[in-house]
C-alpha cells in the first residue's frame, strides 16, 4: 500500500525557506579516542538541516537513520564524521544546503596521582559541532575544564600573620633555635592562617581549522598543564602535600588564569575563533570571580 507522504508537498501558504530543522537530544553511543585507543560514551545528538526550498519539512527519519548508521557505536574520527555529514546532505537532496550536527558527552580520562601510583578518572563535558555547507565543513569545539586556584592576596596575607607569630613567638631571643622553631611550625600552634582555595573551571570554545579533527584528550591535557592546578582523582597523603605545594606554586587570580589560557589559545595554530569564561568559585565570597575573553 503507498502511503502518503506530504513532507515533499509545496508550501503554499507561507513560502519561507528556514535555517535550521531537525531534532535533538537523541541518544547514541559514542566511541572516542582517548591516548590511541578507542573509549565508549553515552553521548547526545543534535542533528539539523536547513530548509531552503518551499517543501512542507524535511525527511527527519532519514536524519535519524543516518545517525545510527555512521556514528552509533562506530569510531568517531574525521572519516565517520565527514560520511555522516555528506549523507545528511544527500538524504535532503532538493532540499537542504547546510547540515549541522551536535555531539554532547562526558569524557572519562585516567588520570595518574601526583607520586603515588594510584590513578583515577575524571569526566570532562564536552560538545562538537560540525555545520557543513556544500564547499566545507566548520568544527567547533566545547569543553570545561575544572581546577584549583589559591588566592595570591589570601596567600600574601597569611604569610604576613605568620611572619609576625613568629616575631611574637621567639621575640626574647637574638637568635633562634633551629630545631624549635621547625617543631613550633609543624605543631598546631604554627598553623596561624591559611590562603583561601576553590574549586574554578575553563568554559572554551574554539573553532578548529577545516582539516583538523580535534585530539580531545590531548587537548584537556594541554589546557590543565597551561593553567598549572588540576584537580586530581584517587590520592594518598604525599599527593595531597604535592598538590597544596603546586598550588602554591601557581598562586593565581582569575586574571591570571585567564592570561594562561589565552596564551595558549592564541599559540594554537589550528584555532580561528575562540572565547572562554573563567570561573572563580569562591570560597572568601559567596559570589564568583569572573573573566570573559574572546578572540574577536
């Protein structure tokens, strides 16, 4: 029996063409390479077309279809991303100029402690977009990284309290013992104030060149070593102290964390576009530091 279709009928009534039609949030299963191997993520999808013609709609289940076809369970790499595009266009032939697809997922990496030898993983959101048109295809790439920071200001503050505990501690003596004054710090007497730390996180979105598939992985490696501080998984006493010692090591406002992120965004030759928010989650305040910051 034929069964009527009348997506392909006119659009009699109101001959407007329409830049973007499809569906979103389905679910599929991604693979996604992480350090040369291949690893499985729920992910979502948003898949789109552009309607420029005077058609009722578009052919939706072709969309649907093809993603099941060239990205459920297959490797995500340049080659499946770039038959899925193409086909997206050939499923609305007559129809469409441009295609768009969106991929949301949490990335699991294995991250090893400081200096022990537990490991542990941390998941990273991200998002891809690709928008392909019939001369070329754009990439677009979404990720958040979190980390520590320690307030340089707090950090200097603190040093000043324990300066003067000290000159009040061993005011009776021209000089000081050695031994004392290393137990005075390590008791509890010693710990006379601490710089305040938080939680912050990198939002980034750059564009990639046309012949650049992003490394995701390599990428979040890149982006936490420019900003000095990530936060860890599984760790043991001395990777605790490693971590206070890094970090104060890189004593930073927002500011300066941003400074770090753009100098690394701007390095990267195979970025075109780029902004990013840095988010200072404060533990002082009960509000945040914030920078926002964009290429153009």
């Amino acid at each position: 029996m034929l069964l009527p279709d009348i997506t392909s009928n006119q659009n009699k009534e109101f001959p407007i063409h329409l830049k973007w039609v499809g569906m979103e949030q389905i679910s599929v299963p991604l693979l996604i390479e992480v350090n040369k191997n291949y690893t499985a993520v729920n992910g979502q999808a948003d898949l789109f077309v552009s309607l420029d013609s005077d058609a009722k709609g578009i052919h939706m289940s072709r969309l649907y279809l093809l993603l099941n076809e060239y990205i459920a369970g297959q490797e995500f790499n340049q080659q499946t991303l770039t038959a899925m595009m193409d086909a997206m266009l050939s499923s609305q032939k007559g129809l469409s100029q441009q295609a768009k697809l969106n991929l949301k997922f949490e990335l699991p990496i294995l991250k090893p402690a400081l200096l022990s030898s537990n490991s542990g993983y941390n998941a990273y959101p991200i998002e891809i977009e690709a928008v392909q048109s019939q001369q070329s295809m754009q990439i677009n790439v979404s990720l958040t990284i979190p980390y520590s920071s320690t307030c340089p200001c707090s950090a200097a503050l603190s040093r000043q309290l324990l300066s003067d505990a000290v000159e009040a501690k061993f005011s009776q003596q021209t000089q000081i013992d050695k031994a004392q004054l290393k137990a005075w710090l390590e008791s509890k007497e010693g710990s006379i104030a601490t710089p305040h730390s938080q939680r912050s996180y990198a939002y980034i979105q750059f564009s990639l060149a046309q012949s650049v598939f992003p490394k995701l992985a390599d990428l979040v490696t890149l982006f936490e070593q420019s900003i000095g501080t990530p936060v860890q998984t599984a760790v043991k006493r001395e990777d605790e102290q490693a971590f206070a010692a890094l970090n104060a090591e890189n004593l930073m406002f927002c500011e300066d964390a941003a400074r770090r992120l753009k100098a690394t965004l701007e390095s990267m030759n195979s970025v075109t576009n780029y902004q990013f928010k840095i988010e200072h989650q404060e533990s002082l305040h009960a509000h945040n530091a914030v920078v926002h910051d964009s290429k153009f």
